[in-house]
C-alpha cells in the first residue's frame, strides 16, 4: 500500500482553517494530528482531540527522546507533534494533516522534505480584517496583534508547495484543492526523479 | 471567470491515452483539441473529429499567418493545433486537452510555460511490450519500432510536469489523477509568484 503524506496546514486568523479542516476529514483517508502542548487548556478545549495538554517537565522529557516529529516554542509554550502517532498514521496510507503555525511548517520542510505544504488565505488583508472585525469576539489590540503577525505569515507563502484562497463560504471548495494537491503532489514530477531508469529495469 | 488550462498529454504506445482522454471528457470542463494534419485519414477517421485533414500547402499556409498554437512534423507529415480555436476553449473557462508527441509537448512548453505537462505510462516497459503484443494487432516490426520510440518518449520524462502510471483497467484513476492535477496546479505556488505583495495590496 502506498504510505500516505504529511500535509502541512497553515494560515493567518480569520483564514477559515478550522472549518476547512473539518471538511476534509469528512472524507476517510484524511487523519487530523493532535498536538502536544505546554500551554493551558482553554474553556472548552479537551485533552486527546483539541491537544494534548503536558507539562513543560514532560515536552522536555519527549524532546530529548526523539518522539517529537518536529516542535516549536511559540508564546514561551511548546507546541509539537507526536512521533509514533504520525508514523503509524502514515504507514496506514492515509494523509496526516498538520495545523501549524509557520514556524513549524518550516521545520516540517526541512526534516520532511517530501511533505506537502499548504498556505490557505483569506482572498485578501482587507476581507481577512473584516472577517475579524465582524465576528466581533475580539479586543481591538488582540485583531491588530492578529492583523501583525499575518504579515509574518503571508511572508513565508513562498516557501509553501501550494496557496488555497478561502473565498466567502468556500470552505468545501478549499478542501477540493487541497484534496486535489494532495493526490496530484503524489503524481508531479520531482517525486519521481528515477522514472526513467525504473521504467526499463523494472 | 478563471481561464481554463492547456493540459498536454503525452504517452507511448500501449499507455491508454485514448481510454484515459475518453474519460476525462466525461466531465464537462474539459475539451478536447482537434489537431490538423497532412497525413492520409486511416479507416475510420472523421474529419473534424480524430483530425483536420489538410494539405501541405494549406498547413504552411496556416503556419504563415500564425494560426497554429504550436506544430511538428513527424514521419514527414505536419500535426498542429489550431490557434483560435485553442483560445476560445480556454476563455470560455474550460481545460483543453492536447494530445501529442513529446517533441509538440516541448514546443508548447516553450511557448506556454503556463501549461500543464502530463505523461501517462504503463507500469513498466516489459508491461508495456506485453500489453502490445497481447493486442495482436500489429506486426513484429511495427512494435519493435514502437518500443524504440518509447526510449526516446520517456528520456523526456523530466520535462513534464505529471507522470500518471496507468495499472491494469485503471483508467478512471488516471483520469482522477488528471483532474486533480489541473486543479492543484492552479494553486501551486509557482503559479502565484506575487501572492504577498497582491495580499496586502488589494
């Protein structure tokens, strides 16, 4: 069977990722990785589905033994992703997708150079600061807090393999992108710089 | 609306091409591109439909007044693909689909770097020989000079930008690995080399 990939999901506030990310795990072969976390739960937030909540002792400890596939210190908390789960996840064949911040997509990139990279956005500053501005939930400094770190963000699309753009109410057509990079990645060409040889010798 | 893509397809002999393309045209936004030719029609063949059939001094004709989107000469007859009709196809927001040698793929490549490049395959070439010969529509010599052929196809491997392996009855699959293909590819970063600066901007 064919091991599935480590798709990598990242985006600023008001991005949509959340909702996104629902609808593509409606579909099976799509496994949603829960995170390890120094920070405290927020009200609502359960231990095993939103994150794992551990103590810094604890991520410590983890680091130090290699179960981590890669982590990051964001807001002096750790944030990481369990080894064991991941691998086994993807020896299964299905895709384990990331929500991670863009730190933590890098070193993905960097220690799992074959792992898809997707940046999803807002169609624009402006819509994304009215998407925040609207839900109303938030403080005017923690919306420009936000509205700061998406230009430390947006500045790393570059690096990403593809860009999906959350259009209003287009949470299900950004899924069908992100779907559609994610098996089309498997067939482009830079994963498979042996074609040639391996089809004569086979 | 967004225009559609120019979606190359090339393959050896013996990769399916025809069923593959046949099914992709099951779905509505893609179009396939009637090529012009000076060969001979085979049994069979309907103008307008397999191909144009025109004459050497008509195809130069249309070469002059730049009304080819690209063309080849092989085994001394011109094949080339109608300009307007290519661009109408694409306007009205629909992939158009070329089916052609590798040499007609590279043209188009050079002068479309925004097309999507794709080769089918057989698994493997033994696979490939056996499907030929099982066929047992063609001469030895003929498969022979198509197995020759098939060297000089796949050295070009690495120009495309999708290699799809077509399995025993896997049609439909490779005709899903297309279209995911050409809907990723509208969203891979290379295609958005402008992405922060059109963000913050618009």
């Amino acid at each position: 069977m064919e091991k599935g990939l480590l798709v990598v999901i990242s985006g600023p506030a008001g991005s949509g990722k959340g909702t996104v990310i629902a609808e593509l795990l409606k579909s099976e072969d799509f496994v949603y990785s829960v995170s390890a976390t120094t920070r405290a739960p927020r009200p609502g937030e359960v231990h095993g589905k939103n994150y794992y909540f551990i103590t810094k002792e604890e991520f410590q400890q983890r680091i130090d033994a290699g179960e981590m596939l890669e982590y990051t210190c964001y807001c002096q908390n750790f944030y990481g992703t369990p080894l064991r789960e991941a691998l086994a996840v993807m020896e299964s064949g299905k895709n384990l997708i990331l929500e991670i911040e863009v730190e933590g997509a890098m070193n993905v990139k960097r220690l799992y150079p074959e792992s898809v990279l997707i940046m999803l956005l807002p169609p624009s500053f402006s819509v994304q600061e009215a998407r925040l501005r609207g839900r109303g939930t938030e403080t005017e400094e923690v919306i420009q807090a936000r509205l700061t770190r998406t230009r430390e963000e947006v500045a790393l699309v570059g690096e990403y393999d593809y860009i999906v753009y959350n259009h209003q109410g287009g949470a299900a057509a950004c899924a069908e992108d992100i779907r559609a990079a994610v098996r089309a990645d498997r067939c482009a060409i830079r994963r498979h710089p042996d074609a040639e040889k391996l089809y004569f010798e086979d």
